[in-house]
C-alpha cells in the first residue's frame, strides 16, 4: 500500500518527561517581589521547596512545542470526529476573549459590563432555539445536561409529583443516563424504529405516570431528523412528563428549525460545538441550558439583572435548584461564543447549518457506494457507516480509523452510536472546503480499496505517527498514573 | 472452544465446580474471547450472601464492563485475590488460575437447573453464530 | 463574516453529487411546519474592527479581590504556549496515536498535581473546585455508602452551594455544617469529635475561606474516623508554602488550581482538581491519562481507566463528566515549570508577606481583622457597603463583600493580596478609607 503525501507530518522526536530534565536550579525565573520579607507568624511553612520540575525556560518552552508537535488541531486538517462539531475556530474570538482576562469577578464595574455581553449571548441563543430563558452557567455539555435534569427533579418535585424515570432512546451519547443517574433518576433505554427514528407508537408504550421526562437528540447521533418529534413532545405533554433535547447537534438546524417550536420544553447547547468555541484537548466547554416559561423559576443561580444599565447578579430566586458552579460558569467561552455570532450574523448561522449538512450529504453520497450505510434514510449534518463489508474481510472500523491519519485526517467518532455495528460516525462541518472533502473522500476509498486487497496491511496503521498503536491494555492493566509510578 | 465435561455451565457463560456443598465459579472459555483482554476483576468480600442470579462482580476490558452473575445462591467462603493484581490469567486460564469465588451453597439442588457441557456447547454454539 | 468556503461553482458540484436541485432541499426531512420561516433577531455580521470596538472590557485598576479567584502573575510563555492550536484547537484525546501533546501534557499535569498534594493520582481536571467538592461527596456515598456529609462552614460559600445541590437528589444523606470559632476563624473541631462514625465523609477547606489556615494535625485526628475524609484547597498557590495535604493522611485531596497559570477572566474558566490515595482511583470521576506503550514498545499515554467513565458504564459511571477543563490543565502544567519549585514557594510567601503589609497599614489606620487565627494571604474585616462601592468608583476594588453568605460577619469583606499587588496600591488604599 502507498501511502498519499500526508499534508500532516510529525517530528520524530521523543520528547522525555519533563521531570527527566530537573535539576537544582536550572530554573532562573525572576517572580515578582513587591514586598519585604516579614515574620509569618503562626503559618507553619516546612523549608522544603514544593515537588515541581526544576527547569529551564527554554527547556519548558522546546518541551511543550514538541509535546505540540506530536497532536492534531483543527488547522492541521479536517476533523470529521461525528457528534463533536469540529468546525474552524476563529481567532478573533481568542483575542477579545483575552481582553477579559484580568477582571475579577469581585470587580462590579468591570462585571457590570461582561454580565451586559453574556446577557445577549443568552438572548441570542434563546431566539436561535425558540426558547424563553436560559442559564449560562454550566461547564459543558454534561454539566448542562445535569443542570436540565435537575430542573425537572425540582419542577415535579414543586408539583407534587415526584417522578423517578427518564426515557433515552438507544442512540443517545452516554453522558445521557450518567446525568440522570447523578441526580437520582433511574433511565429506560426506547428502541429506535428501524429507520432509526424514535416512534410516537413505540414511545407510547413506556409512558406511565413515573415518567419525568425523554432525553431526544434532534438530529439524533444517526444524523436523522427525528420527524415525530411534535407528536412526541405532545404525546409527553399529555402525560406531564417534559422533553428535554440534547443540544449537541444544533448545528445541523440552527437558523433553520427551532427546538423551542418542536414543543422542546428544556435543552442544552454545546457552545464549543455549535459555536466555534475551540475545544482546548478537552475543554473548557460550555453547557448553557435553556428552558420554556414553565421552568423558569428552577434556573440555577445566579441569574443576570438590570437596572439603569448596571447589569449584576440576581440571587432571589427560591425555587432554583441552586447553584451548579463556583463561579459563572466558563465566562471567556461565553465571551467567544458572542464574537462568534457577531462574525456570523442571522444569515450567517443559517449559512452554517445549511453548509454543514451539504458538505455532509457530499461525503455520504460520495461515500455510501464503498462502504455499508446502515440507515438510508435522509440525513442531515452526520452519518454513519458501518464496517460490515469491510469486517467479511477481516477488517473493522478501527483499522480503518488509523488508516485515516496516515492519510491527513483525524478519524471520525468511531463505535458510536451502538446501534451500528463498527459505526463510522462522520461529521465533516460547513467549513471544510470542496477539495477538502473530496481529499478525505479520496482517502475513505483508497482505505475501502485496500480493504479488499491487502487487508493485513491495514491492521498496521498508524505508521506516520508520532507513535503506532497504543497498547490500552498495557495501560490499564499497569496503572501508570503519574511519573513516580513509572 | 474449551468446555471441560466435569463442570456445569450457566446461561451467562459461568462455570461452576461442585465438591460437596462447595461452588467454585469463573467464566468460561468462550466468555473470556468474546470479552477480549481482562484488565481488571472486581469480586465482593468474602462472607457476602449472594442469591442466585444476581451480580456477584464485574470484569473489565478496556473498552466494556460486564456483570458476573450467582449460579447458586448461597455465602461466599473464598475469593480469588490473584486476579486483582493478575487479570490476564482469566484470559490465559479461566477454569483453573482464574477461578473467582466459592460459595457454601444454601440449596445444593439448585445445581439441577445448569446445564452440563453437552448443553452448553450447545448453547454456545447457537450463540456464537 | 462567515467561515463556510462554497464558490458558485463548487456549490454546484455538492448539489450534484448529493442529487438535489438547491441548497435548501438538503433540509427536506424536517416537516414543513418545523421549518423556521422568519428571521432570526440576531444583529447584522460584523466585521473584527466592529466586534473589537462592541467588545471592549475596562478593568479597575487596584484589586484586593481573592474569595476563590486569585491574580497571580502569569508569564509569558503560558499564553504563547498554550495558544499554539494544535493544543487549543483539538478535541478530547481519544485516538493516542495524533493526540500525544495532550496526553503527554495532561500525565504531567497529573504527576505534578500529585507531587504537590502528596497523594497518590490525580485525574485529569475538573470543571472548578465547587464541582470536585460535590463529585468527593458523591464519591463518598457511592464507595462508602456515607449518610452524613459534613462540611466546615469556613469553606467557600459557593462549593457548599453546589454541593447542596448536587446533594439534593439523595435524600437520605444530610449535609452537616462544622461551624467555625468566630475568634481564630478556624473550624471548630470540638463539636465534630462525638459525631463523626464511618457513615459519614468531612471535607475541611485550608487555608479556608477567611484565608486561616486550620490546625490540619488537629482537624485529620478527628476526621480520619470517618468513612471518607478529605482537603479542600482553595487556593493552589499555598502548596508552595504549606506542608503537603497528603502529609495529614486524607483519602482525597481536591480544589481549585485557577490560580496555577489561569487568568481570572471574570471568574471562569477555572481548573477543578481531584487527587486520591490508591485506594479510590476506580472510584475518582473524571478522565485519566496513564502511561502506555505502542507495539514497538516506544512510550506512549492513552485515556486510561474508561471503564469508569459515562461512555461505556453509561446510568453506572462514576460520574456523567465527559468535558473537563483540559487546556487549563495545560496551563498549570506549563505554568509550574516556568516558574519552579523556588519559584513556587517566593510566589507564595510574597502574598503571604503582601498580606502582612497591608494588614499593618490597615490596623495603623484603626481597622482590624475580624479573626485571629494564622492566615495565610487572606483575611477578614469590616466594610459597610456604602464605602466598598465608593472605592470601586474609583477603581479600586477592596476586596470580596462576604456579608451575605455570612450574615454573622456583618459588613464582612476578604481581603486578598498577592504577588500582583505593590506596596503603592496598598498605599492607594489607604488614603481612600
């Protein structure tokens, strides 16, 4: 097999852990020293110095810009990881991020203005989802799912009616159940319908008077619409139960359909998805949940006031479920997620969904004659293949998933949803260009043509990495946690 | 497949050795590959009643957790210690080094309902395809 | 502006390929009523000069404000490091192969994090120190099936907050508040003595929120008989300083490492972390990277430990946090070897010494902390309200008004210094009380 030019290369470099490099005094840094030294009296201050490298800045600087080296970004090259939104970030929006940086949240004036922009963002993201209020404050996707399922407990248990059930169709991502579990819920898993749409006529069959609620993904994790979903929310309605949507797939229906109109009674958005928020190795993200009329009163606090222009928080409100972060959340997200929506305008977010699912419906059509799609039906921002053709020749998504980034790309979300077998969940983004696209394309069948051919050769990949595969079963029978247990 | 005939087998892919009132049980041959590599066993403490068909522990591969369920009910007398720090030996011997409790059975006829080995090739068999 | 990249001609092509006729037959399979037929209330797209002049944020310039968010100096390196995308622009690492920078990155994180607590492993972050609190209590009703919670009150109002409500659903678990002395400001540990049994997990804050550090001896003789017990560290920086929290015995060390290399930034994001003894790693929420090798037998980290974890246990992980706050992980990590072990430790005493100083101009001009116990670079006094507002007018911001999360300290308000502040901003004031 040859492999095409990788646009991507790694150095091969093996950059030792930094600990490999202290020693007593290399570090020459100057901290700042305002003040004289005095008697600490009563503060028991060991003599020994803290556990920390000892290093050069310049070692610190070569160290870290090869660890660098060694990762893949989004501007190295597309990043087609399904469900993740892996869209360009703009940097812009770090530069007015950092203006931000030295402002405490002590600091009323300076807040008073922060609070006034993140107010708007809410506003914003209340008229893209046809929602009426919303809470800034969770940490990311999870936290916001968390916060919503907290708001239901809090609603039902405000009506009387202390309902311990939430519905979660088989598609949905994990973090689903885990979020009902921590706030005391037990979950039922809902079959799919063949066509892979959740069915008001099989839904029915589950709803019974401990149902708080169904957790629906809209455009769920197959890329389908889920086209029942006024019936659903309905059908929920009528049993007192709330539908909640996970909002990590908006960016395949903003500008162009809105949850709030679906009779979405509660939702979360993932900001570092859907709004171009870089997603930092694995956060910060940003998890805003927004609520129709009815669940207003269980928002966490604090929330955002006003009066003469003096925007502040607000903490009366009794009925909220409380708190849910120390402070306000991922503020300098928020912030980025605003410049972001500034950059695009009205049209410009209804430009983003509609470009998305283009440039995913290329890739699928592209795609679909080489490989096995389990759900024909009509997709919109994702889809998802399977290995089944590949797999009768020995080969698994997995194999193929390493093959990729010889060729340039970061792999799509693999064995996930499960209801595929070997999913290939691929998302491309409205900001991959035509060439681009095709490239991966061009890749996808070299791998599928290979599959057929020289089949062995692909259990080897990756072998333009900085490393070949990773043992993971090493690491979790070894433990290696940190650098004294090696 | 590795099915020894001098034991019994459950439908959850256990296998249960009995001497007197005593159940030893692990997992069997065919449980072990399709859970690919054991990277940890979490097994209860000894002296823990367990019933029938419940959980007694989990293993773990890298990428899936799976219950291991009671054959019989009854009070666990040992536990297998070697495969906290060795989980590789459910792979590498799953009816002998990787043995995972003994129970004192409450009810020995319980035994009547798993099947033997001719059953369970069977039943695996039928379950692989 | 918009990021999308389609030419008359290339739309052209994608429309073809796909097999319809205009762009918006791509939405086809949303029922017609869902289609959002109006336009959204959104401003016109703007350009970067525009955004830059809408987005303009002023900063008061004297600042004596701690409370759980601290200003310390921050050099250079961390944002130039941290800025380079190929950390900032990529996702969480689940293929080891392309993503060994974070990986890498993050087991130094974890080493040097538990290095400096003195425990066993750390994970890989949490969201801020209010959720690694929570995520220890559930922790502890999980593993040790825990009834009580108790909680000394001289902990950051804002963790027993989100405590409180991430406690909410177990309703057979009470959250008991250890009051503290109001003379030393330190938790009183006399009335935890009788109370605490093997049902019950403690957490104490040090130094805690008044900025006193607790008698930790004292505090980890009572609370070692509980089922869980562990410190909550508000402040990272006093690890320069104060003797390791490991040292004491606790089974879980966690808190707050903003002020490792993070900016305020108007109170987020922050850098939750959780560090535990051996005993409780599959136990700990939170992603984990261990280190592992590829066939060749080269060295090489991946996720490890992901059995735990929401994507595979799915309702029974340890807890749903997938997200976590990665890229602040790599700044402390960058931060701590910029600045050194020596570096470290004269970053703290200088707030430590600042503290001092501005404790003395302010008891020479009548005003007296509020508690009397050691503190470390924070303390209490009193300020009515009127004139904390008439300082911030004038851009100087004294500190962090406390009155209402502590009725009892009327007019309270926690004065921080740290190594950003000087001797003239003390100075500053001064002349304005």
């Amino acid at each position: 097999m040859s492999y095409r030019a990788s646009i991507v290369s790694f150095p091969e470099i093996k950059e030792p852990l930094l600990n490999k490099r202290t020693s007593r005094d290399k570090n020459k840094i100057m901290t700042p020293a305002p003040f004289d030294a005095c008697d600490l009296e009563g503060l028991d201050t060991p003599e020994t110095l803290p556990e920390i490298p000892d290093v050069s800045q310049v070692e610190t600087i070569r160290h870290f810009t090869r660890l660098s080296r060694l990762n893949f970004g989004i501007d190295q090259g597309m990043y087609p990881l399904g469900s993740c939104t892996m869209k360009h970030n703009p940097r812009i929006c770090e530069e007015i991020a950092s203006k931000m940086a030295r402002i405490h949240p002590a600091d009323d004036m300076a807040m008073s203005g922060i609070l006034e922009k993140v107010f708007e963002l809410s506003g914003y993201l209340e008229e893209i989802c046809g929602m009426d209020a919303s809470t800034l404050w969770p940490a990311a996707g999870a936290h916001g799912e968390l916060t919503a399922i907290m708001i239901i407990k809090k609603a039902l248990y405000i009506r009387g009616e202390p309902r311990r059930t939430v519905l979660i169709p088989d598609t949905a991502h994990g973090t689903n159940p885990a979020s009902c579990a921590v706030a005391g819920f037990r979950t039922v898993n809902i079959p799919s319908g063949d066509d892979g749409m959740l069915k008001a006529s099989i839904l029915k069959e589950y709803l019974d008077g401990d149902v708080a609620g169904l957790m629906i993904t809209n455009p769920n994790t197959l890329g389908i619409f889920e086209n029942e979903i006024r019936a659903i929310a309905a059908m929920l309605h009528e049993n007192g139960s709330y539908l909640y949507m996970d909002g990590a797939n908006l960016n395949a229906i903003m500008g162009i359909t809105r949850p709030g109109d679906m009779g979405v009674d509660i939702m979360h958005l993932n900001l570092h998805k859907t709004f171009g928020t870089p997603h930092g190795g694995g956060g910060p993200g940003s998890g805003p949940v927004l609520v129709k009329k009815g669940l207003v009163p269980f928002l966490p606090l604090p929330d955002i006031t006003h009066t003469d222009n003096r925007f502040s928080l607000g903490w009366n409100r009794d009925t909220s479920i409380g708190m849910v972060h120390s402070s306000t959340g991922n503020m300098a997200v928020l912030i980025k997620a605003l410049t972001y929506i500034y950059s695009l305008g009205a049209f410009g977010i209804r430009q983003a969904a509609t470009m998305a699912c283009i440039n995913a419906n290329y890739l699928r059509a592209r795609l679909s004659p080489m490989f096995n799609l389990p759900y024909p039906g009509a997709t919109l921002h994702e889809f998802v293949l399977s290995d089944r053709d590949q797999g009768k020749n020995q080969v698994t998504t997995m194999d193929m998933a390493k093959a990729l980034m010889d060729y340039g790309f970061h792999p799509p979300t693999v064995y996930f949803p499960l209801v595929v077998h070997g999913a290939i969940m691929i998302e491309p983004t409205e900001t991959e260009p035509l060439e681009e696209l095709e490239r991966f394309a061009q890749a996808m069948q070299a791998i599928a043509e290979t599959a057929q051919e020289h089949q062995e050769s692909l259990h080897n990949n990756p072998v333009t990495c900085p490393c070949e595969r990773v043992d993971e079963v090493w690491a979790a029978r070894n433990l290696v946690l940190t650098w004294d247990m090696e | 497949m590795n099915i020894p005939t001098d034991l019994r087998y459950t439908k959850d892919h256990e296998w249960v050795r009995i001497q007197e009132n005593m159940a030893t049980i692990g997992i069997t041959d065919y449980a072990q590959s399709e859970l690919g590599d054991i990277v940890f066993v979490e097994l209860p403490e000894v002296n823990t009643s367990v019933k029938k068909g419940g959980v007694f522990g989990t293993l773990e591969s890298v990428k899936a957790v799976s219950d291991i369920y009671t054959p019989v009910s009854g009070v666990i007398t040992k536990i297998n210690d070697q495969l906290e720090d060795e989980p590789e030996l459910v792979n590498q011997n799953c009816y002998d080094k990787a043995w995972m409790i003994v129970i004192r059975m409450d009810d020995p006829a319980e035994i009547t309902a798993l099947m033997d080995a001719s059953a369970y090739e069977k039943y695996a068999g039928a379950e692989a395809k | 502006m918009s990021f999308t990249c389609e030419t008359r001609a290339s739309l052209e092509t994608l429309l073809n390929t796909i097999g319809i006729d205009k762009k918006e037959d791509v939405f086809s399979s949303i029922p017609e009523d869902l289609l959002f037929k109006g336009k959204l209330n959104i401003p016109e797209p703007m350009d970067e000069e525009k955004i830059r002049r809408k987005m303009d944020f002023p900063v008061s310039g004297t600042i004596f404000a701690g409370g759980g968010i601290y200003r310390h100096h921050i050099p250079s390196a961390v944002d130039a490091l941290t800025a380079r995308q190929e950390f900032f622009t990529a996702y969480t690492p689940y293929q080891p192969e392309i993503s060994q920078g974070t990986l890498q990155s993050i087991f130094e994180y974890q080493s040097m994090m538990a290095d400096l607590t003195g425990m066993h492993a750390s994970n890989a972050s949490m969201y801020d120190g209010a959720t690694a609190l929570a995520e220890a209590a559930l922790m502890a009703i999980r593993k040790k099936h825990v009834k009580k919670v108790f909680v000394s009150r001289a902990t950051n109002p804002s963790y027993r907050a989100v405590l409180q409500t991430y406690l909410a659903s177990h309703v057979d678990v009470a959250i008991i508040e250890i009051p503290f002395d109001p003379k030393t400001g330190r938790t009183d540990m006399n009335t935890l003595n009788e109370t605490i049994d093997k049902d019950s997990a403690v957490f104490i804050q040090n130094p805690n929120f008044f900025g006193i550090c607790e008698p930790m001896k004292e505090v980890s003789e009572t609370a070692r008989n509980a089922g869980m017990w562990g410190i909550v560290v508000n402040e990272a920086i006093s690890l320069g300083i104060l003797e390791k929290p490991g040292a004491f015995g606790p089974d879980i060390v966690l808190g707050e490492a903003q002020s490792f290399g993070n900016p305020v930034s108007a109170g987020g994001p922050l850098l939750g972390f959780m560090c535990v003894k051996k005993n409780l790693l599959r136990a700990m929420p939170g992603r984990v990277v261990g280190l592992s090798r590829d066939k060749n037998n080269t060295q090489s980290f991946c996720l490890t430990l992901a059995t735990r974890e929401q994507h595979i246990r799915r309702e029974k992980a340890t807890s749903n946090i997938c997200s976590n706050q990665g890229l602040c992980a790599l700044r402390a990590a960058v931060y701590l070897n910029l600045i050194g072990p020596q570096g470290l430790r004269d970053t703290a005493l200088q707030c430590a010494f600042g503290a001092r100083y501005l404790r003395d101009q302010l008891m020479d001009k009548g005003i007296n902390t509020v508690f009397s116990g050691p503190f470390f670079h924070e303390f209490v006094i009193r300020m009515d309200t009127k004139k904390r507002k008439d300082l911030i007018k004038k851009g100087i911001v004294p500190g962090v008004d406390i009155q209402n999360v502590y009725p009892e300290i009327p007019d309270g308000l926690l004065v921080n210094v740290t190594e950003m502040n000087t001797k003239k901003e003390c100075a500053c004031l001064i002349e304005h009380l």
